[in-house]
C-alpha cells in the first residue's frame, strides 16, 4: 500500500444560477440570472429601500399633496433623490465576503483501487431556492400592483393623462384606459341616488379615467353613531348591474368589508357632503359699508364675489355638521321645536366615495 494525494477541486461558495444545456444563449443567460443569488441579494435590496421610502411617503397621492408637503418641483424632485441616495449609501456601506476552499489532503489509496464519494444536507439548497422565489414573485407581484400596466397602456396605445377640467361624457378616448385593464387603483365619488362606471386614477399632475364592467348606484349611505355621538358605522347600499347580461342585485358595502365582483374590490373609503344648498349670511370684515349680505352656494361648487375693483372667488368644500349647536330664534327664546330625529336631513346630502 502506498500514500498518494487523491486530487480534490477547489470548491467556492457560488452565487451563479441554474445553467441550461438546451435552448439559446440569450434564454440560458436570462435562466441563470434569474435563479443566481446576485440576482436575489438585489432584489433583497430594491425590496428594503422601496419599503422604507414607502413607509415615509404615502402613496397613490394626488401630485398637489406631494408639492405641498415637500415644496416647488425642483426641491421635490431633489429631496426625493437625495432620500434614496441616502437609504442606498446606508444599506450598502457594510458588505461581507467569505469563501470556503478545500485544499488537497494526503490519502491512503493503492494502485486500482475505487475511490467512493459520499455527500449530505443537499435538501437544505430547497430554503434557498424558496426564499429566492419569494423575492422574486414579490418583486413581480409589485410591479402589477404598481402602475407597470398603466404606464405600458400609455406607451402602446398613446394614452396620455387628462389635464383639463370636463364632464365625464366629453372625455376623449385617449384619457380612457381599457376595460380589461387586469390591475389599477382608482377611485370614484357617488352622491346619495347618483351611479357611476368610471373610476379616476391619479397620474402626476392628471387624471386616468378607468371604466368599469359593470355599473354601481348608490341607494343610500348609512352613518350609525355611539351614544356618545361618535360615529360607529360607516356603510353603503348599493346596485351593482352588469351591462353585458342586465342583472342587477343589491350588495352593502362597510369599512373593513369590500364588495368583490368581476374581480374588482370594492372599498368603502370615506365620505363626505354630496351637494348640499348653503344659505349663508356673511359679514364684510374691511371697509366703511357693515351691512350684512346672503350668500348662498352649492357644497361642490364656487361662487364670485366682487365689490367695485376687488373680486374674489368663494369655494364650498365640505359641510360636517357634528356637534352643531342650534342657533335658532326658537331654541334661543325656549321654545322646543317639533320633534325631529338628528338624522333627518342628513344623510339625504352625503355622498360615499369609494376605491
């Protein structure tokens, strides 16, 4: 018997992915980039820093909210930049290399003799192999959430963002996306009676309109309050009616529990005053005149108001009457008026906006 070293490779830890022996070589290297652990390590980044700017700015916004909160375009735009190099610079300033290399070692092996390898823990490879695919159908699954369909409508079919201000039914085609679209976050305001198939999705500085399959009329919007007069529940009553067969059936629609159908959910997001008439009575706070005047308007819409050179523009917003003390002459002078619910009234104004 005589000792001779047995030749053993050199093995690295590999960052490299499945290789194929079939198919073209644009097809093999796109496999290997795809199922290598470079690959998946950057992933794991994009993935922290998209988290934590997420965290920080809130998205689906309206582009004025942004400008408001972090200033004019330019200081926007180099804030946001500037963030991103910093959360970059962080995450990227420790990094650790390792190797592990086995060096040939002396054997106890005769001439003709059979050498027999023998290997174990293979099946510990599945982790990684399922935490690189949860990367990457997080990624994926991101990038459908996000607007990757919306911008690809725009881009092959020349859809552009709708800048002006116009009824629904004067839109242009170009400012509509497609009834197929499979993923979008939009949403839709509908008053007390009023219905709508049209969804709006804010891009920058305009609006995507995004039709629906099927058409929603709200009946009614409930608010329940606690005895203390905070509000309890928030819920819709609505028709759903699909135009390609003409059925219609009635669904409610609460916080916390959206409405699914044709694959579009449904959420009950807010609300706020669908119109209500305003009879105001205003007082001028300059000049020599102290005469009162009436002001009367629309929640929703604007009004003019001009004395000699000077003019300004009255915009009614939103009516919250919560906590409203009567001010009556017959609740002033202790005359109880007729018997009336705190509803009464009420939610025959408001709206429910829903996304």
């Amino acid at each position: 018997m005589s000792a001779t070293p047995s030749p053993v490779p050199n093995t690295t830890l590999s960052t490299s992915g499945w290789e194929l022996q079939h198919g073209s070589r644009a097809w093999r290297a796109f496999v290997e980039l795809l199922s290598s652990m470079r690959f998946a390590i950057a992933l794991l980044v994009i993935v922290a820093v998209a988290s934590i700017i997420g965290t920080v700015l809130t998205q689906g916004q309206p582009y004025n909210n942004y400008i408001n909160q972090f200033g004019g375009e330019t200081t926007f735009t180099d804030g946001r930049a500037a963030t991103v190099a910093h959360l970059t610079g962080v995450m990227k300033s420790h990094g650790y290399k390792f190797k592990v290399q086995e060096r040939p070692a002396a054997q106890e092996g005769g001439a003709g003799a059979t050498m027999i390898a023998a290997k174990t823990g293979g099946i510990n490879r599945i982790g990684y192999v399922l935490a690189h695919a949860a990367f990457v159908l997080i990624c994926v699954g991101a990038l459908f959430d996000g607007d990757m369909m919306i911008k690809a409508q725009m881009w092959m079919f020349g859809k552009e963002p709708l800048k002006a201000n116009m009824l629904l039914s004067q839109v242009p085609e170009i400012n509509k996306l497609s009834v197929h679209n499979p993923t979008f976050r939009g949403n839709l305001q509908i008053p007390d009676g009023g219905e709508s198939n049209m969804a709006v999705l804010s891009m920058g500085d305009g609006v995507l309109l995004q039709p629906l399959p099927f058409n929603i009329h709200l009946k009614k919007f409930n608010i329940d309050f606690y005895s203390t007069g905070m509000p309890r529940l928030f819920a819709s009553d609505v028709v759903i009616t699909d135009p390609r067969t003409g059925k219609s059936f009635p669904a409610k629609i609460e916080v916390n529990h959206p409405l699914t159908y044709d694959g579009v959910t449904i959420f009950q997001s807010g609300f706020a005053d669908g119109g209500s008439e305003l009879f105001l009575k205003a007082w001028p706070m300059h000049g020599p005149s102290d005469k009162t005047f009436d002001l009367t308007g629309t929640v929703g819409s604007d009004r003019q108001l001009s004395n000699g050179a000077q003019s300004m523009q009255v915009e009614f917003t939103e009516l919250r009457i919560f906590n409203v003390q009567d001010m009556s002459p017959a609740q002033m002078t202790g005359v109880k008026p007729k018997e009336q619910s705190f509803m009464s009234g009420f939610d025959r104004h408001l709206g429910a906006p829903v996304a």
